[in-house]
C-alpha cells in the first residue's frame, strides 16, 4: 500500500537517478474479498490463495487502497516484447475486494514506470510524472476522480526530481529538498536543496515553509500518527529530522545507523517506523532514536512491507538474495522479531504489496520465475 508513507517511497530506478546525482555531487470495513479455495488449511503464520488476475501484466506499478476499499493499480512497465524495449504502461484497473475482480479504470495521459502517487484524503488521487529533458522534474499535472472511475488533467504542480511529496493530514502537499542546476554551467552537476514548500491542492498555490537542517534530494519522508513528518537521509546521509506543520519548522532527530538507498518504511500501530533495506532499523519518536531491530530471516531489499490488523508486519519478494522471492516473513514489533511464513503461490518481485480493509494483503503483478512479467494476483490471509 502507498501511504506517505509512503508514499513518499522511492522505486529502485528512481532511487539509480539520485544515485548518479549524488556520485556527482560526491555522495472503515468492506466485505471480505472472494477468493478461490486452494485446499490448504490455515496457518497461524497466514497463507496465499491465488484471487483474480489483472487484465495488464506489469511490475514496478503503484498500487493505492480508496477511500471504499477497492485498490487503483497504475502506470509501471509491461511486455518487454522479447528482446525489445520494456513498454511503459498508461493503463489503470480497479481491484474490488467483495468480488475479488480487476476492471480497468481509464488511462494515464503519460505511459510511464516513474511517479509520485498521493492518495488525499478527500479520495482523490495525485498523480505526478517524470518530466523534462534531463528527467530531473516532475509534474503533477492528473489525479484518479473515484466519482467518475476516469484519470483527469489538474492545473500542473512542478518540481524537482530529487523532491519528496508528503501529504498532510489536512490533505496539503509538503514538498521537500530537491536538486538545481546552474543555468550558467550546465555541464556541472546540480546542488541539492534544503528548501521546502507546502501546495495547496484546493486552491492551487504554493508557500514557502522553514529550510531543513541539512540539504537532501531523493530522501524518504514519512506522516507519523500526531502530524508531524519523518524525513530520512537523501544525497547519501545517514540524518533525519522532523517538520512540524503547526510551527513549519526542521527540528533534527537521531540518525540511521547507516545511510539506506532502497529504503521502505512501514508506520506501526504504536507510532513506531520500522526501516528495511538489507537490514531492519526501528524509529521511535517519542524518544527520537533508532535502534537495530530483527534480523530478518534472509536479507532483501526492495520490499514492500504491509502492515496487517493485529501490528505485525508483512515482508514478502525482495531482490538481493534470489531466495528472498520464494517466501515471505512476518515481523512482530512485541518481540523485535522476523518469523518465516508460508511461500507466495508465485515468487516474485517488484509486485504492489496494500493492505485491505478487511487485513488481507493484495499482492499484484511483478516479475516471477525467470522475469516473466506477471498479471496474477494473490492475498495473504493473515
């Protein structure tokens, strides 16, 4: 699931764009979903059960849970046509947990992998695409309408590649850091900023708001239950800090025990951020530290952790380890611990992984065995 959580989460090609910058720069419930009975018996660890297929085969797609439960699945990269080109896709579906089906959902007026998908909370959806010459902006210039089912043009927002969006709780955009370049020398590489701005998507403007402590692009950013957001490394640093929207200020927090690249985030029911990349980090803010956590049972990274009803923590696909694509673990924040669980009916990677409201966790598309491209789905049944 897309929260932003993570939203403000980055995908590994995007991540490989500010990795070359920074080498330059020396650094409510819906019924429960129908799903086929596969035969096998529950498991106190969960199990998978296959659930219907989407009508596009994709991987490196976003994936965001509405308003009324149902999941928009849109934009990633499809048939590669053989040995040609991979297809960057512009068409969306719709996953309906009650009937456990995909239909289409209009499309994307630019086919594309990269993006930032903000969910706000009036159910609308943001969407924004890489654009410019260099790919060093991005415009927000659509938004999914769940009133009309269609992806529609909204007056355009752009900004830096390297920028981070958060929404808000009362639906506004916080836009952090970013890269700039000098028009004066374009051969050299670009500065990265401590600057942030806050967007008004229901009036269209946009003001400054307090400079962060340390200049970042490609960071992770994270809304933390009381309203305050957590902004993680960025330009290779290991630092976080916190905003504060009442006062619109950067106050700095303790720091990662080391800088991630591939980093997911996952807001526990407690108020706690569990980090994974290779290895697992815990941020509490009541006390403003990270600590080691886990170890997971296998390392991964490139994951898509889900959050389940009772707190524990779904980790499942992964990329460093092949292993890591042929079975899933839980983490449990009582114990700080990772426990294996039952297999995905298909191993893959680069699937959507999101939470539905009834605590099933759809997992959808992504590359499987041999990196065929996948339009099959599956739910994990806590």
């Amino acid at each position: 699931m897309i929260t932003l959580a993570s939203l403000a989460m980055r995908r590994a090609a995007s991540v490989g764009l500010i990795g070359l910058l920074a080498a330059a720069c020396a650094s409510s419930s819906t019924t429960a979903a129908l799903s086929p009975n596969t035969g096998a018996s529950p498991s106190p660890t969960g199990r998978f059960v296959a659930t219907g297929s989407m009508s596009t085969a994709r991987y490196q797609h976003y994936a965001v849970r509405l308003v009324d439960g149902r999941v928009l699945l849109l934009g990633g990269i499809g048939d590669r046509n053989g040995s040609g080109p991979e297809t960057y896709l512009s068409a969306c579906e719709i996953y309906d947990p009650r009937t456990g089906t995909f239909t289409t959902a209009g499309s994307l007026s630019h086919p594309t992998q990269l993006m930032d998908v903000l969910p706000l909370p009036n159910g609308r959806v943001l969407i924004g695409h890489q654009s410019g010459l260099t790919a060093l902006e991005t415009t927000i210039d659509e938004e999914y309408d769940p009133t009309t089912g269609l992806v529609v043009g909204v007056s355009p927002l752009t900004y830096s590649g390297g920028t981070t969006p958060v929404v808000l709780q009362d639906g506004r955009l916080l836009l952090i850091g970013g890269v700039t370049s000098d028009p004066e020398h374009p051969g050299y590489p670009p500065s990265f900023l401590a600057t942030a701005s806050i967007y008004d998507p229901a009036t269209g403007m946009s003001v400054a708001t307090g400079s962060m402590q340390s200049r970042r692009s490609g960071s992770h950013a994270l809304l933390l239950r009381d309203g305050r957001v957590l902004v993680i490394g960025g330009a290779g640093l290991s630092s976080a800090e916190i905003y504060d929207p009442v006062s619109g200020t950067f106050t700095p927090t303790g720091s990662m025990a080391s800088s991630h690249v591939m980093l997911s985030m996952v807001l526990l029911q407690d108020g706690r951020v569990l980090l994974i990349d290779f290895d697992a980090e815990i941020y509490d803010p009541a006390t403003g530290t990270f600590n080691p956590t886990g170890p997971m049972t296998v390392v991964r990274d490139e994951v898509q952790p889900a959050l389940l009803p009772d707190g524990r923590v779904l980790v499942v696909g992964g990329a460093h380890e092949a292993v890591g694509n042929t079975y899933a673990e839980l983490y449990d924040p009582r114990t700080g611990t990772f426990s294996k669980t039952g297999p995905p009916l298909i191993p893959l990677h680069f699937a959507s992984v999101t939470t539905l409201a009834n605590g099933n966790v759809l997992i959808a598309g992504g590359t499987g065995p041999d990196d065929a491209i996948l339009s099959s789905a599956e739910l994990f049944e806590p």
